[in-house]
C-alpha cells in the first residue's frame, strides 16, 4: 500500500529537517572549534564541509577566519617555543608545522576549500628544518627514560623512540631502541600449572592448554608476555611473576540414588460395555489406577581450583583466589504396577527408559572445569589489565 500524499509531505519535511541539521551540525561544528581556539580543527571541519557542499556560506566563512589564525598561531608557538627552549619543544613546533601541512593537503583536495585558499603552504622547509631536532629530542628522551631502568620507564622510552621512528625510520638505531625498550617495559610472567595427584585418573593437560590459550591469545598485549616453564628455561627468560594455576581437591563420579514410588488414577476411562433393558450396548466409565516407582541416580562431580599469583625474585604474594566448580549427570526410569491408562505421557517414556550409561570420569571432570575455566580467566584478565 502506497503512503497517502500528507504522509509523503511529512516524510519530504523531515527528510529536508535531518539534512538540514547535519548541515547546519557540519558547520556549527568548524564554527564552536574556532571559538575555542582550536583552528586547525575549525580548518579541517570546514575544509570537509566544502567537499560536500562547495557554496555554503558559513564553511567559506570558517576557513576565511580560521587558516589565517592557525598559520599566525604556528608562527607565534615557533617563535616562543626556540626562544625559550625546554625539553619537548622542537618535538611541538615540528608537529605544529606537520598540522599546517595536513591542512594544506586537505585544501588542495577539496574544490570548495581551494576557492577559499589557493595557495596553501605545504611548510616543506619548516618542516625539514625541525625533522632531525625533533628527532634528536624525542631520542634524548627516550634514553633518559630507557636509563631510569624501570618498567614505567621503558613504557614511556618505548613510545618516545616509537616518535622518533614517525619521524624519521632511519634515524640512528631507532629499532633497536624500540626493541630494548619494549623488552625492558615487558611483564614476563610464567604460567605454572600444578600436576593433579590422587586416585582419580583423569587428565588436567586439556585445562592447562586452555588456560594457555586464553593467555596468549585474549590476553595478547605488547607489554605482557607469558611463558611455560619450558620457554622460560630455553630462552633463559628471568620472570618477573608466576602464575600458578592447580586442583586444590576434587571428586569425580559420587553416585546418588533415589526411588520414590506413588499412586496415580485417572478417572472417566472406559472400562468395559455393558447393555441396556432394550439391549442396546453402552460404554461403561470409571477410575483406573496404578502404582508407579520412579528412580533416579545422580552422579556429582565437583572440585576447586586454586589461582595464585606471585613476584618470582621475592616470591611475595600478589592476588589468589579459590573457585568452585560442578557437575551433576543425572538418569531416570521406572516401573509400574496396574493400569496403563492411569499414567500420563511423561510417565510412559519414563517407564519405556534403561538406565542411561555415565559418562567416564575424564568426561564428568572436563564438565566440571567448564564453570572454573569463566572464573580463572576473568580473574587473570581483571588482574593483568592494570598491567597492559
């Protein structure tokens, strides 16, 4: 069915109404940065707006009043950032400069904005002229944190070197740096996984890989790492924290049996016929009745495990925690004694039912590992994210 020519009206006015305000959004944004201060953005908001619309009158306005001011804001930011040196400095007036030439490629490719600025300045000297002192100082800079010898430290040289890498790929032995940086700022933790012992024979290895898994997998991050004890010893890796994961007790396969017999009747159920004076035959109704016993055998399995978490030089205790875990297999069937026609449906298939056959112990431990394996797992992750 067709929308009647009032709804089509409404449907047109709001349409008009939404690209309106994204319009008016679009420029009101350029518009609020510029107010701020914030001109390169109030640049780059207008410049975009013009690629779309080349004639609206408040983006000409924006970048009219805007580029102006970011090019003077440059200038007077070099002039009083060289003047009055500090550390950190040449890395600002180069990546001010680096704003400038953004916007310029951002102009030359928008139509509408190359109306409004023709000519664009690319700072191509400026830029050459503060890429090796910015280059040299965020490198100074990461030195002097890579020496402060901490893992903080390395983080902070780790991304100062990283800068240094943006600016220049080839500057001395950037790579290298940012290689012994991100080594040194890297927690290395060994995951020790505590053999099972007892009288159950059943295998944790499919616990442990999972554990494994999820550590170097959803837990992947530059600045941790995890090894087995295998890797640590053959990389000759001194770890900075053990992760412990163990069986503290468990049962496997505890057999439960129950039986509870009941009366059951149904009532209007034919139950044979009979003739009237004129001998005419008739159904005769009544109750029937029976007696049904209903078994039921549980098999319990359940058990804890033990996450703990210490400093491998001091062997100080960092966070532990104790999780439970279970399982219930259960089967059912039964008999009866009476009428058939007094059980309900339920109890028909529960009579038709064997014994269902248990499944092994390493089948009863791995269910009961599932719930522990949710709980291991957010409890590293919530722990290691302040790492990260």
């Amino acid at each position: 069915m067709y929308p009647k020519k009032n709804s089509l009206h409404v449907c047109l006015a709001l349409l008009i109404v939404s690209a309106t305000f994204v319009v008016i959004s679009g420029c009101s944004a350029g518009k609020a940065a510029l107010k701020k201060g914030d001109y390169y953005s109030a640049c780059l908001q207008s410049i975009d707006r013009l690629r779309s619309s080349p004639t609206n009158k408040k983006a000409i306005e924006t970048l009219k009043e805007a580029y102006p001011l970011a090019v003077n804001y440059t200038k007077q930011e070099e002039t009083g950032l060289t003047q009055f040196y500090k550390q950190g400095n040449y890395l600002q007036v180069y990546r001010n400069y680096e704003a400038m030439s953004n916007i310029a490629r951002n102009i030359i490719t928008s139509p509408g904005a190359m109306k409004v600025i023709p000519y664009p300045n690319t700072y191509t000297d400026e830029l050459n002229k503060y890429r090796g002192l910015a280059a040299d100082e965020s490198y100074r800079m990461g030195e002097a944190a890579l020496n402060i010898n901490s893992r903080e430290s390395a983080k902070t040289a780790y991304y100062n070197f990283l800068q240094v890498q943006q600016i220049d790929p080839n500057y001395k032995d950037v790579n290298n740096k940012i290689n012994d940086a991100l080594w040194l700022a890297t927690l290395k933790v060994m995951i020790d996984m505590a053999p099972i012992s007892g009288a159950y024979q059943v295998n944790a290895d499919f616990f442990y890989t999972q554990i494994l898994n999820y550590t170097s997998s959803t837990l992947k991050d530059k600045f941790i790492r995890f090894y087995t004890p295998s890797e640590a010893q053959e990389y000759q890796i001194n770890p900075d924290q053990v992760l412990q994961v163990g069986f503290y007790d468990f049962v496997v396969g505890n057999v439960y049996d129950s039986k509870n017999t009941y009366d059951v009747k149904r009532d209007s159920v034919k139950i044979g016929t009979s003739r009237d004076k004129s001998g005419t035959p008739f159904d005769v109704y009544g109750t029937v009745t029976a007696r049904v016993t209903a078994y039921t055998r549980n098999i319990d399995s359940r058990g804890l495990l033990d996450v703990y978490i210490t400093d491998y030089t001091t062997n100080r205790s960092l966070a532990s925690r104790r999780f439970t875990g279970g399982y219930t297999w259960a089967t059912s069937w039964g008999s009866f004694n009476g009428d058939e026609r007094a059980l309900t449906v339920d109890e028909l298939a529960m009579i038709g039912r064997q014994p269902g056959v248990p499944p092994p112990p390493q089948q009863l431990f791995v269910e009961f590992t599932k719930p522990l394996y949710t709980q291991a797992t957010d409890f590293i992750r919530s722990f290691y994210s302040s790492y990260q």
